[in-house]
C-alpha cells in the first residue's frame, strides 16, 4: 500500500530512507527525525522564519530541512558528510528551487561566515551529529568577532549536554559549557525529545535548546582567556581555586584577591561573572607587577 506524500508535497521520510537504503550510521552519530509534525515544531523554536537564512548541519534524509522550508525560511544553507543523503536532499531541493544550497563535507572544516557569504546574520538550526556537537557549539560560541555572524541558534543534543549547557553553579552539571554558553548567549531548553521520537532509537532522551547571543558580554574580557580560566578551575573541580588555578597562573591566590574571590570556594561554586572577571583581570596581565 503507497504511503501518502507529506503536507509538502513530498514523499514520507520513511519511504525516503527505505527507498535510498539510508540506515542511520552510529559512526555518523545519526539519528533520524521522520514526523515532521514534530521536525515543524522544532523549526518554529527558533521564532519567525519567513524570509530567513538557516544553516543546517547534518540533514540526513531531510526532516528538519523540509521542517525550515515550510515553516518559511527563504534559504536553507545545508552541510552534509553522508554523501548517500545527497539524493534525498536534492528530491527537495527540485521541490523549493533556489531555496536550498547542500554542501557536502565535514561540518568541522567549514569556514562558517564564508560560507554564509556577509549579508544579514543568519539562524543556526540543527539535530546536530552526536559525536561532534559539543565541538560545533563550542567553535561558534568562541566565534570573533562578536556579535557573531548568526542572531540565534536552535540546536538539539543529547539531554546531559543540554542541561550542562543551561545548569546553574552549585550543580553537577555545571562547567565550563555551561560558563561559555550562558556568558555569551541566553540558553534556554525549549523541547524536550523522548527515545522512540527517532529512528533507530537511542539510549538517551534529547533535548533542543534556544539561544540568543548576547551583544556585549559582562564583564567583558578575551573568549579565548575564559577558556584557560575555565578549562583550569574544572580541570580539578573537587579541589580549591587557591590550587586548581595554579595552571593558570604562578599567582592564583593573588588573582581571586583582586577578583574578590575567596580562593577556598571551588570552581563549581562561581558564577559566570565572576568566572569573567577572573578572565579581565588576567588578560590585563599586571599581576606579575604586583
């Protein structure tokens, strides 16, 4: 019995993947979304689409694209590394003409404002790879310059990074993700995602999160240095900022003295202004004159 095609005119996902033999690879870090009443509804987190350029990674057979595209996104700009995703895409590609640029490659060598080309920022929308979403969402926050070169970012992680990237101090789940994601950005969760949402399920719930760059970041100070200081502190996050600093500077005590820090509280009990202060203070790097 033929499956009828989507509200898009399109084929069922599911007739998609078994037509071109698509089985998700683990290797790949994939896992398909075919209800694309579920894919809309993560298009639309990320507000208004209409007229709107998105940057999408990780396509697979096309569900979140065809999701962007009818919810009224002007351009999707695609990357994708599976190249038997390729005639899957280019089914909706000949269904919104113009409207759908797929490059194929690795998402981790892509020059991102190149690619987006200048113009207008643009909305980062994905069900991003597994195995690499930390490492994307960590390049585009430390993205210079800032303002960056997209307004907003709707990403979707396993849940134990999503809740890392939103926890506050004083919990498990807080770190240096959390810092440099929350310093830079407003994060929230916005869509919970159980298991049996995929095809082939995983083991583990997933969550999408929202985020809107924050202009000027306060207190303001080096990414790059926020990223020492962090990386320092949670290195050894049981162990006082007095020593887990030490990597960081021959002075730590010294360094929490000027930031107003007491150096026994430890790296999980900061908040992320104060993480930022410790980082102005060292990039003006007068602590060895003291």
């Amino acid at each position: 019995m033929k499956t009828a095609p989507g509200s898009d005119g399109l084929p069922p996902l599911r007739d998609v993947i078994g037509r071109y033999e698509l089985a998700a690879k683990k290797s790949l870090g994939q896992n398909f979304l075919l209800d694309l009443n579920l894919t809309r509804k993560i298009a639309r987190a990320g507000g208004d689409l209409s007229g709107r350029t998105v940057i999408e990674v990780g396509p697979g057979p096309g569900g979140l694209t065809r999701a962007l595209l009818m919810e009224g996104a002007q351009r999707v700009i695609a990357v994708e590394r599976d190249e038997r995703c390729l005639p899957a895409l280019a089914e909706i590609s000949s269904r919104y003409p113009g409207q759908l640029d797929v490059h194929s490659g690795d998402a981790l060598d892509i020059d991102w404002s190149k690619l987006v080309g200048g113009g207008p920022p643009v909305t980062i929308a994905a069900n991003l790879p597994y195995n690499i979403a930390s490492v994307l969402l960590t390049g585009w926050l430390e993205t210079e310059p800032w303002p960056p070169w997209f307004d907003r970012m709707v990403l979707m992680f396993q849940r134990e990074v999503a809740e890392r990237i939103v926890a506050q101090p004083r919990s498990k789940a807080y770190g240096r993700l959390s810092v440099l994601a929350q310093w830079r950005t407003e994060a929230r969760i916005a869509l919970h995602l159980p298991p049996e949402a995929f095809t082939p399920q995983p083991k583990v719930a997933s969550a999408v999160v929202d985020f809107r760059p924050i202009a000027k970041p306060e207190p303001s100070c080096r990414v790059a240095t926020l990223s020492r200081v962090t990386a320092a502190a949670f290195g050894q996050r049981r162990k006082m900022l007095r020593s887990s600093l030490k990597q960081l500077t021959a002075m730590p005590e010294l360094l929490l003295r000027e930031a107003g820090i007491a150096p026994e509280r430890r790296a999980e009990d900061l908040s992320v202004a104060e993480f930022a202060r410790l980082a102005q203070i060292v990039d003006r790097g007068d602590l060895a004159r003291r």
